[in-house]
C-alpha cells in the first residue's frame, strides 16, 4: 500500500510538518495493528521539488492523444503524479498564506488535478481516503469569517471532484516565530501564543494523528 503526505510548506520542522509526521505515526500504527505486511509513506516536501504549474498546452485533453489523462511536463513532478493518482490515499497540508495555500501547493495541484479533469464530466481521477490540514495564525473565529467561503470551501470541492470528500483539519494560532522578541509584530502577544501552544497544539496533534488512524482504516 502507498500513502503519500504533501507538504506544501517550506518548513521541516515547524507545525504543518509536526502535524503531518503524526499523521503519518497514525497511518503506520493502525496499519501495523492490522497487521498489514507492506506499506510505504511517503512525506513530499514540495519545496524541494523543481517545477511550475500548469502551462495550458492541453496535451492532457487531447482525443487520443499520447498524454490524455496524464501531465507531460518534464519535471520533478513528471514520475511522482502518477504515483500519487495510483496510491491509496493522500493527505495534502499547507500554511495558509495570504488567505490560500502555498503557491508552491496551488501550482502542484494545477497540475496534479487539471490532467484528471474533464469539462461536465467526472474526473478520470480514482477516487480515495484524502484530507487537507490548513495551519494558520488566526484563529477559529477569524477564519470561520475570513477563509470559510473564499478557501476552505472551494479548495475542498476540487479535492472532491477528483479524489472524494476530503478529511479537513484546521490549526488555528499557531506559534509563528522561534523566539518572538526577536521579529516586528505588533499584532501577536508572545504569551498568548505560547500558551496555545502549550495548551491547544498537543491537542492538535492528537488530531493529525486520529486522521492518519482514520485514512488508514478507510484504506482497509
Ligand atoms: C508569507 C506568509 C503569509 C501568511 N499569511 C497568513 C494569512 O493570510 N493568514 C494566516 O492566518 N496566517 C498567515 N501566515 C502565518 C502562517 O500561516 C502560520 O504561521 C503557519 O502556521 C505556518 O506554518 P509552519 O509553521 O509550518 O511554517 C502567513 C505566513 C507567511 C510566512
């Protein structure tokens, strides 16, 4: 069985990275529990990867065409979107930016989505367990307001058209900043953030590692 993790941050040791190692410790016990010999994980960091989004040559949607379906690009992404069409599940996790996910994520799923999609049709994508987890510095009441319509929903409705509903976990205040003396910020209270931190974030774990139990079981 193949699992793939996407981080579309450019952190590797910060919340979105913590969030989706616990995912993956979630997905590997519940498989081991189930005594499931052979199974792979893998965690795609995608700002180690070399690509751009899409570049509307269409090649993808051409009647009997080389690459209907597929992306022809040759890039890193070039072998890895079939993998992840192919695998068993798939979890995508993004800082939230300006209101969206990453360019960095955006760009690869132009990519990975738009070569499944067919105009008035469904997607020539298989369908399988996937979540997305959003981290973000606001909190739950400023993105119910702020991203509810304008990310969270139309981001999750391209998920569904091609792989099913997604699983959709969202961290709200996270800890920005190693050591918060040290930036300019007048809008974050160094203690508040600390003590969501210490008090919310392992909560929040405990979460990421229920999804990965969950993708897991769905997969079974
Ligand atoms: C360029 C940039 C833009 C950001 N824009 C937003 C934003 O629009 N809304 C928000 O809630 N947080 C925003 N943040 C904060 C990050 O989403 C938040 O710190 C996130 O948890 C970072 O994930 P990481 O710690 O795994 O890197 C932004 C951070 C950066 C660096």
């Amino acid at each position: 069985m193949e699992f793939y993790l996407i981080n579309g941050g450019p952190r590797k040791k910060y919340s979105t990275a913590k969030l989706l190692n616990k995912v993956h410790d979630g997905i590997n016990d519940e498989l081991t529990k189930n005594n499931i010999g052979e199974f792979n994980i893998n965690t795609i960091m995608l700002y180690n990867l070399d690509y751009k989004g899409c570049k509307s040559c269409f090649h993808c949607k051409k009647i009997g065409g080389k690459y209907y379906g597929q992306c022809p690009i040759k890039d890193d992404l070039r072998e890895l979107l079939p993998k992840i069409h192919e695998s068993d599940a798939v979890v995508f996790a993004s800082p939230i930016y300006f209101g969206d996910v990453t360019g960095q994520l955006r760009s690869f799923l132009e990519r990975l989505i738009f070569s499944k999609l067919v105009y008035g049709r469904e997607s020539l994508a298989e369908k399988k367990p996937n979540a997305i987890i959003y981290t973000m510095n606001a909190t739950k009441e400023q993105a119910d307001a702020m991203y509810e319509n304008t990310l969270f929903k139309p981001f999750e409705s391209a998920l569904e058209y091609n792989f099913g509903k997604p699983y959709s976990l969202k961290i709200y205040d996270t800890y920005q900043f190693k050591d918060y003396s040290l930036y300019e910020n007048y809008l974050f209270d160094e203690k508040e953030k600390a003590k969501t931190l210490e008090e919310q974030f392992p909560n929040d774990l405990n979460s990421a590692y229920n999804l990965g139990v969950k993708l897991a079981r769905d997969t079974l």
